[in-house]
C-alpha cells in the first residue's frame, strides 16, 4: 500500500540560501509565498531564517529572530479563517529563535544539528512539547563539504541518529515527537547520498518517521551537471523515490509539482 508522505514547503526568508535566497526576503512578499504554497498543496511550511548551505556563515539569532517571527505571526494572520491551521515548521540551530518561533505559532522546530548547535537545545525541545526533526550532519555549514569522509555512510548516520534520540529522549522529549532527517547534502559525497536513497528501509528500521529533504540539492546538478533551479526533474525523481522507500515527510522547493507527482504515483500503486 502506497502512504502519501507529507509536503513541507520550503519558505527560506534568507539573502543567500543556495536556491531562493533573496526571493522572499521582505514580510509581503514571504507571506505570498506561504499563501501559494499552501495553495499548491503543502501540508506544512518550513520557515528558515539562516542560510545552512555549504560554505553559509552563521547569523545571529537577533537577525535570524528579525527575519523569522514576523512572517510566522504574519502567516498565523493570514490564515485565521482557514478551515484548519496549517502546520509551521521553524528551521533553525539556535534554542532562543526555536522558543520565539513556536511562541510565536509555529509547531515543529526543524534543527539541522539535531538539538546539537547548542546545548541548552534537548531540554528546551522538551519544555516546549513540539515535534522535532533531528538531522544529520557531517560538520558544520561553513566546513562540511571540505572533506566528507565515511566507511559505510548509512551505517554511521543511523548509528548517530540513535545516539541524538537517546541524547534528547534523556533530555525529555517524548518519543513520539522525534522525526528523523538522514541529511541529504550535508556534508556528504555524491556517493554517500545515494547510499541514503538506496538504503533508506535502513534508517526507516529505527522506527521513526523520516523526513528527506532533496529537493534542488547539488548531488542533482553531480550526476547531470544542473544548477540550482533546473533541477526539478532530479528533485521529483528523489521525491518518488523517497516515497516508495517509506519517507514519511518530503521537504520540497517544488510543492505543486511534487504534490501532483505524488498523487498520480499513488493512483498507479493503488490500481
């Protein structure tokens, strides 16, 4: 049986994200992202204020509270007359800007040092009782394309992923909140990303549900020489595929496309 996964729709208020950065860096304009994106279908918007490509400096959490907060109360405004709440997913390392974010109405806090950057991290995570999504990193943004190095990535990511859930669950977050994020891009070689699709039943094995965020990542452009935003083919291909592993939750530039890739793929499995 064929499970939809959920849509996250990336929403990155940032100058220099490595796809859309500067797109949507003014309130109005962000705010109508999340108002399409929502439109085309995704079930939670994922708003980043810090940019976490490889080679990205660390902001500070003033500026990233200044680029973030005011979008989520913008958002939460917009869509007070919606039939149901959309989910808000807050991307960010820093405990201060994940605390003013889910005060602020967002519901997930989406950390790509899995509660690591900081480590006042776990035991707030558990003070707020939000959904969290730990991620897996080789290194930090500014180095961890330098020299990735692994002997068998899929075991040494699902190795950490255990630990960063027993860290955190100590810590007292509830295992039902924990959402597992094996890292695409970060600090991997092309080899080591497609070990992760390949054997993603791998990490699906520690029981978790598991976000996969591919989309427009340059493992794509590695393999057909693309930049940035002309990989839509590669990202639906990695968006499918993750699906058919069992990827619970699809973290996507490309909502409506993936949306309808998606539900045709369904149709198919379903006949």
């Amino acid at each position: 049986m064929f499970k939809r996964p959920k849509i996250m729709g990336v929403l990155n208020v940032t100058p220099d994200s490595f796809s859309d950065g500067g797109r949507h860096d003014t309130l109005e304009r962000a705010t109508r992202q999340a108002l399409r994106l929502l439109e085309e279908g995704a079930d939670i918007l994922d708003i980043g204020g810090e940019s976490t490509r490889p080679g990205a400096t660390e902001v500070s959490i003033e500026e990233e509270i200044k680029r973030t907060i005011p979008v989520i109360r913008a958002i939460r405004e917009a869509t007070r007359d919606f039939d149901s709440d959309p989910l808000i997913s807050i991307d960010t390392r820093k405990p201060d800007v994940a605390e003013a974010a889910i005060l602020s109405g967002a519901d997930i806090w989406n950390d790509v040092s899995a509660l690591g950057f900081d480590p006042r991290s776990p035991a707030l995570a558990a003070e707020l009782g939000c959904p969290v999504i730990l991620m897996h990193a080789q290194g930090s943004p500014e180095t961890m394309q330098d020299n990735p190095e692994y002997a068998d990535p899929v075991a040494e990511i699902k190795a950490w992923l255990s630990e960063r859930v027993e860290a955190v669950i100590a810590a007292g977050v509830e295992r039902e909140n924990i959402i597992l994020d094996p890292g695409i891009g970060f600090g991997k070689r092309l080899e080591d990303n497609l070990a992760i699709f390949k054997r993603l039943d791998d990490i699906k094995a520690l029981s978790f549900p598991i976000l996969m965020g591919a989309s427009r990542k340059s493992f794509i452009g590695r393999i057909d020489g693309s930049n940035a935003d002309d990989r839509l083919g590669g990202s639906l291909a990695a968006a499918l595929w993750s699906a058919q592993r069992g990827a619970d939750m699809l973290r996507v530039h490309d909502v409506a496309e993936t949306v309808q890739a998606v539900r045709v793929w369904k149709a198919m499995a379903s006949v």
